[in-house]
C-alpha cells in the first residue's frame, strides 16, 4: 500500500506518494513561514488531501527538525518552526481521518537510507547528516533508535571540545560546531586570514565566503580549501570513532549538502576512525559511504513509516 510522507523545513514543505519500493509516485513542494505554526499544520493538511484524494494511500508520516516524543506524536521543541509541546498529531488528525505518525527529520532520512538506499544490506548503521548543522540516525538490530524519551541521536550536540565553541543549543564544544557546513566555512575563513591565496582572492571578489564558493574550489582542488575539508573530516572521523566504540555499526552514511564533495571527504574520515577507534585492527572495519536518496529521503522514510505503523510492523 502506498503511504504519504511529508518533509517539513525552515521554508517548505515537500511531500510525496511513495509506494512499497521506496519509489515517489507523485511528489509537491510549497514555501512556509517558520513563525506560523497555525500556516505550516494548514498546509501539511491540504498537501495531504490533495494527494490522498488521486491515490489510495494506507497513511501519512510527517518529519521535522525537531524533538519527538516517545509516541511520536507531540513535538516537544523545534528550532526552526514555532513549535513547543505541540500535539501536532492530535491536531492533524482533526482534519486528516488517516493514521498519522510524527518522526524527527533526520530519523526519517537516516531510515530511507537504511530501508531502500546505502544501508540496505546492513543491519547496524549510523547516518550523519552534514549540512548547516549535523544531524543522525541510528540503525541497530534493524530498528530505528529512538530512546526511552523519543529524542535519542541527537549526534550534532555531542561534547566534542571541553570548553569549545558555544553552540546555539546553549552548550559549548558540541560536535556540529566543528563538523558542519559552517564549521568548512570557518575553517576556510581561518586559512584565507592566514594567506591561503585562493581563498583569500575568492574572499575577496564576493564578498566572503559561502558554501557554494568552497564547493567550487574544493572540486577545482585548491589546497586552502582541501585543507579545509581535511580538517572537517578528521573531526567527523575522531566523532565516529566514539560512536564506534559504543554502537559498533557496519556502516556509517554521510549525508547532507557537505558529502557532496564524495571521497575527499571519506578520505580524512576513515584515517581519524583508523586512529582513534580502540579496537581497530582487531575487529572487521565500519565502511564509510555517501547517502544515496539525497533530497528524496526526508519524505521516501517519513512514508515507510508511516506504512509500518499502520501495518503494526516497527521502524
């Protein structure tokens, strides 16, 4: 039976008819304003019958950045959408008559992976998703880690540096400070400062530096910004290597707008692992891959959800 997922972002929404191959039949995508919850609930419900009514569909999975609770019902927080303790299904509900399951964002992209993209032939896998911040999944036993208050895999908000950088989540040193999109930028801002000739030229022409100009010059590979990108994916492989030894995953996917630059990235990931993992060399070895479902994946894993809920078979 096909099922609805629904993608909920800062500023749109994507949501998608997905069949039982992880195939989207039929997918629609429309702005929001993240300060109006009452706009974004309106629009999830009329993206939904809009859908529902040219295909038969068994249910529908709404993913957000966000705290779910254990029920995967409620939202307790959300960063980016005026969400607080928001019984988002309940209110849903009153104007959708089909089951409806809540699921945080990353979660539900980390399960697309799993189900139908770079994890399908494992059983225990964690997902970093490296894009403005970073966000994770975790896969043991086949099943989606959620933890006894719905929140677990949190990984971008892991202590990484005592004492570090301040994150916006109040902490200091957390991970996605030193592992994100805006941590590559930083980096590279330091090594334009300290006379990297490339990026202090292209610093100059615009302005400053964004995430699509790094990603020029690291396909064009300028040393500045490959160093840059080392130092980014040394972080994440010191990172995975704690998660290593407490998870002990076969696989580890790396998503998110920043695995686009494919194996120099990887690279620098696998040699921190190698270094700081304790039990390397006398255990098989995590492999590490790029995500395969990119966009889709928010929506493709909101709506496999979705459809075990409504078949009574765990996620």
């Amino acid at each position: 039976m096909h099922a609805i997922g629904i993608d909920i972002g800062g500023t749109k929404i994507a949501g998608a008819v997905v069949d039982e191959g992880g195939q989207i039949l039929e997918a629609l995508r429309v702005p929001t304003a993240a300060t109006d919850a009452a706009s974004i609930e309106a629009a999830v419900v009329e993206m939904v019958l809009e859908l529902s009514a040219r295909h038969e569909v068994c249910a529908v999975g709404v993913a957000a950045a966000g705290f779910v609770d254990a029920a995967q019902s409620s939202m307790y927080y959300a960063p980016n959408i005026a969400w607080r303790n928001e019984p988002l299904r309940q209110k849903l509900s009153e104007k959708i008559t089909l089951p409806i399951i809540i699921e945080n964002d990353a979660n539900a992209a980390g399960w697309a992976e799993f189900v139908y993209g770079a994890g399908a032939l494992t059983s225990d896998m964690v997902m970093l998703t490296i894009g403005t911040g970073v966000g994770g999944a975790i896969v043991i036993n086949d099943r989606l880690i959620r933890g006894g208050f719905g929140v677990a895999a949190e990984l971008g908000h892991m202590r990484l540096v005592p004492g570090g950088l301040p994150c916006g989540c109040g902490a200091e040193g957390c991970f996605e400070q030193y592992a994100s999109g805006r941590a590559l930028q930083r980096y590279c801002e330091e090594l334009a400062d300290a006379g990297s000739p490339e990026l202090a030229r292209v610093r100059a022409e615009h302005n400053g530096l964004n995430g699509a100009l790094i990603g020029d010059l690291i396909t064009a590979q300028d040393p500045g910004a490959l160093a840059a990108l080392d130092t980014l994916g040394t972080r994440i492989g010191e990172a995975a290597a704690s998660l290593g030894a407490v998870l002990d995953p076969q696989l580890f996917v790396i998503g998110g707008g920043v695995a686009q630059a494919g194996e120099l990235l990887l690279d620098p990931i696998r040699r921190a692992y190698r270094a700081h993992h304790p039990a390397h060399g006398y255990h098989p070895e995590a492999e590490f891959v790029i995500a395969q479902l990119v966009n889709d994946a928010g929506v493709v894993g909101a709506a496999d959800i979705a459809r075990r809920f409504a078949e009574r078979v765990p996620a």
